[in-house]
C-alpha cells in the first residue's frame, strides 16, 4: 500500500506543478462571462436583458446596477417556485437535476435549491482542485492510501417529480467519482441510513475494519460520531482505533470553537484544513498549511460580489438594502467584514448565502468566515459578529482550562434591561457562574469598543447558564435532524429563545 501511496503522492505533485496559476480577478470575469453567455435566453435572462449586460463596456457594473439582491425567500417566489410548476428555463437551462434540501440555522421549514449538473460538476472540480492543493501540505506518501470518512447527510435521496432532493452532502456523497468509492467510507450501504444515530452505531460497530487516513465533516456532528466509536471500543482516544488518522477536513462552520473538545478525542495531532461547501455550491477551501484561511475558488461555477458589512447597508432581518453598493473581487480590502453574494450555474443570482467573511489575502483572494449577516448581535448598538462571539469562547476555555462546544445567546430583556443571556454547553465548566460572567464580560469589553460603549448605556451585561453539549444536538434532532448540514444557531431571536429555554427546561 505504501507503493500505491507514492504513486498518488507523486500525481499530485506532477498535477500540482502542471496545473497553471490562476488569477483571481481574471478568472472571475470570465466566470461572470460564462454565466450570463449560458443563461442569457432564460426566462431571467430575457427579463434582465442579459444581451445587453454582455456588450456593455463594464459587464460587472451593469450587471450590479440591472439585477437587484436575492435573499432564498425573494428567488424562491418569484423563479424558483415555478420549476416545480414543471416550468423550464428559469433561471438557468433546462431543469435541475437535483434541489438541495437546508433548513440551515435560521429557517423552520427546508429551503430547495436547485443543483443543476453543471453544479455537481463545478463541485467535483473543486474537490480534485482540493486534493492537489494536498502537495503544498507535509503529508507522508502512506497517508495517500489510506481511506477517507466522510461524514454527512443520507445519501438515501428522496424522488420527486423529475428530480433527487436530500442534503448537499448526500447529493456530493452520491456522485462521488468511481475512482474513489474504494477509498470512501463508510460506504454505500451505510451512508444511505436515513437515521442519524443509526448510522454512527453502525460507524462505530464496524469502526475496526477501516484504515482511516482522513475526515470530513461538521465539527460537531463529527465529535459525536468519534465519541461513539471510542466508547464503543472502550479506547481512550480514536487513535486507538484509527492509528493513521492524519486529516481532519472541516466544513459547514468554524473550526475554532470546536478545536479544543475535538483535539481532546485524538491520540495525536492531526492537520485540520477548512472548506467552504454549502448547499448553493463549494466556495472555498484551504490550499496550504500556512493560513488557516481558505481560498475562493474563483474559476469554478460561481461569481462572487462583497458588500461592505455596515449596518446602514443591512436591514434588521439580515437582509440588505437595495441601494447597498457592492464591488468585486478587483477592489475588496483587508480589515473589512463583507457580506458574500454569489451567481451561479445552479441559477443563484446576486444571491445573499447569508455568510459575511473577510480577506486575509487580496492577491490570493483568501478568506475567513467572520459570521452570519442574520447572527449579528446589535441589540442596543453591541455588534458583535460570530468571529467575535467565537474568541470569547476560546477565551473562556483557556482561563477555565475547559471545552466548550457549542453554545448559543440572546439578547434578552429582562426586568431591568437588556442583558445578553449565554447558554454554553460544556461538560468540564465547574467554576462559580459569577465568575464566568465576569471573565466573559471584561473580554468582551475589551475586544470591542462597540460592546464597551453599549454597556454603559442600555445593555446590562450577561447572563450565563451551563448545560450537558449534548442538549445541543438534541436541540437540533428536534427542531430539524441529526447530522448532515445541520448547524447550531449562534445568537437566537428572543421568540426562537424562549423555545430553546424550555427545552432546556425539560433536560
């Protein structure tokens, strides 16, 4: 097997080497060429005179002035609806192939999103674009042989009309290439359980007889899979089960929150490399070891635009305004939060994925995600974005010398003022609640002048509850489904709150 791996290492350093460098601005202008070219004789197309947005002298410009922002709600009503009306040549050729199924973190009922094939194509691209971004990183030639598990949704999709519906990473999971279902577990069979727990206590049974080199997946939904299978072994950590357990590819949210309970499952360490796949496509992924920050992908299926993440550009729904100025990849900045808006060969236009990110690196067009546009906490002028939200975590985990998974907040008032009420779920936070109040408070005091001022005005201060991590997944098997796409809300709106806390209430 050690042979076969050095003949993989050795391709991808040959592909790696061949493959030319590709200029982001460049290749994001023949992205938006593209699309408008494929989609110009589509009923959007014809209403938005695509024609006359490719001949004119700045198709970028017109394309932002002609086209107005869609959030889901906006595309879904007023074009997507109608192909499942049996209407074709909406807002790309023909008729999807597939709808991506996310109710995401906000949502109460499953969004559809189309996946066309060219999308499904675009995506396969940017996987194999992701394993030859491999070579840049210090990985032994064995570790080449070795299978991977990925983690996601059922890929028991479900038939309709003229289409598959399921999660985005059944969808990809389904369509894996040929080449590679013999190094994919936990295969086929397994993979088409519908019923999350199921399935890991059949991960976790058959644990053993795989050689693990790589995982892929949420976080958390991925930790509670690695407990069951150490639990079911009766090992201390998955390295007793999985000795060559090399990479963790992480998606769907930050690694960050979870760095510290997932590295607590491990044996040793492992190189964790970060992606950007959401249901409306594979956006980004990290391409060397020394950023933690991921690359877009820029000459796949999808164009890209940033407005600045100014609260006089966003409503307080999270939407934008119509007049918020956007620009391109040509003219972003550092030190700035964007809110992302994507077009795609799915029939995304000037689509609000509900992501804001910012550069870490212009020239190579490298990002981090900083937050939802929906989860920005500014009840009474805080503005605290998730990035923000994510340090005061991992703060709180080295003053307590502790984990904490997953946690959620609201700004609540009570009956003397606004306070920012924390639920943390942590299995090892024994310390006085007062204390913990404190910490986080002075933190966030002093990692935002916003928070700062707001607090010597009409914000009170925090609140702080511990509970069981697990109430979090249970939560989320409740309120949607175990596993796949499915991701914590980070800052709750006081009606979903009230939900949650008693919920809480009855564990």
């Amino acid at each position: 097997m050690e042979i076969i791996g050095n003949i993989i290492k050795g391709a991808i350093n040959i592909k790696d080497k061949l493959t030319p460098e590709v200029n982001p601005v460049e290749a994001q202008e023949k992205v938006l060429q593209s699309l408008l070219k494929t989609a110009k004789d589509t009923l959007f197309g014809k209403q938005y005179n695509f024609e006359a947005i490719l001949s004119a002298e700045s198709p970028s410009k017109a394309f932002a002035n002609t086209i107005p922002y869609f959030d889901y709600n906006q595309i879904n009503d007023q074009w997507w609806s109608k192909l499942h009306d049996g209407v074709t040549d909406v807002t790309w050729p023909g008729s999807p192939s597939y709808f991506a199924l996310s109710s995401g973190t906000t949502g109460k009922t499953s969004k559809r999103i189309p996946v066309t094939d060219q999308m499904l194509a675009a995506i396969k691209q940017a996987g194999i674009d992701q394993v030859t971004a491999l070579s840049n990183f210090d990985l032994p030639a064995e570790f080449f042989s070795k299978e991977a598990m990925m983690l996601g949704s059922s890929t028991d999709l479900t038939k309709k009309d003229d289409h598959l519906e399921g999660e985005i990473s059944g969808i990809t999971a389904s369509n894996i290439p040929s080449w590679f279902k013999g190094f994919y577990k936990p295969g086929e069979e397994i993979a088409k359980i519908d019923d999350w727990d199921n399935r890991v206590a059949t991960i976790a049974k058959q644990a053993k007889q795989w050689d693990i080199g790589a995982l892929s997946g949420i976080p958390s939904w991925m930790e509670l899979m690695l407990k069951e299978v150490i639990d079911y072994h009766n090992v201390d950590n998955i390295h007793q089960v999985w000795p060559n357990l090399q990479v963790f590819t992480s998606g769907g949210v930050a690694f960050g929150p979870y760095k510290k309970s997932f590295n607590a499952l491990l044996g040793k360490p492992v190189t964790v490399i970060d992606t950007y796949l959401a249901s409306e496509g594979f956006l980004a992924f990290q391409a060397r070891p020394e950023t933690d920050a991921m690359q877009l992908i820029t000459d796949g299926g999808i164009y890209f635009e940033f407005v600045p993440f100014k609260p006089e550009y966003i409503n307080t729904d999270g939407s934008l305004k119509d007049d918020a100025p956007s620009i391109t990849l040509k003219d972003v900045e550092l030190d700035q939060d964007y809110v992302l808006i994507i077009s795609t060969v799915s029939g995304a236009w000037r689509y609000l994925i509900g992501d804001t990110i910012e550069f870490t690196d212009v020239e190579r067009a490298e990002i981090k995600i900083t937050g939802r546009t929906k989860f920005f906490l500014n009840t009474v002028g805080s503005q605290l974005s998730v990035n923000k939200l994510d340090d005061a975590i991992r703060f709180l985990e080295d003053t307590f010398n502790t984990t904490i998974p997953e946690y959620t907040l609201c700004a609540k008032r009570f009956e003397d003022g606004f306070y920012h009420s924390w639920y943390l779920g942590s299995e090892g936070l024994h310390e006085d609640t007062s204390k913990i109040v404190k910490a986080l408070d002075d933190f966030l005091k002093n990692a935002n002048k916003n928070y700062k001022v707001a607090r010597g005005k009409a914000l009170e201060g925090v609140k702080v509850e511990v509970v069981n991590p697990e109430v979090f997944a249970d939560w989320s098997g409740a309120n949607k489904k175990k596993g796949g796409q499915v991701k914590m809300e980070r800052v709750m709106g006081e009606d979903k709150f009230k939900e949650w806390e008693a919920f809480v209430a009855d564990h």
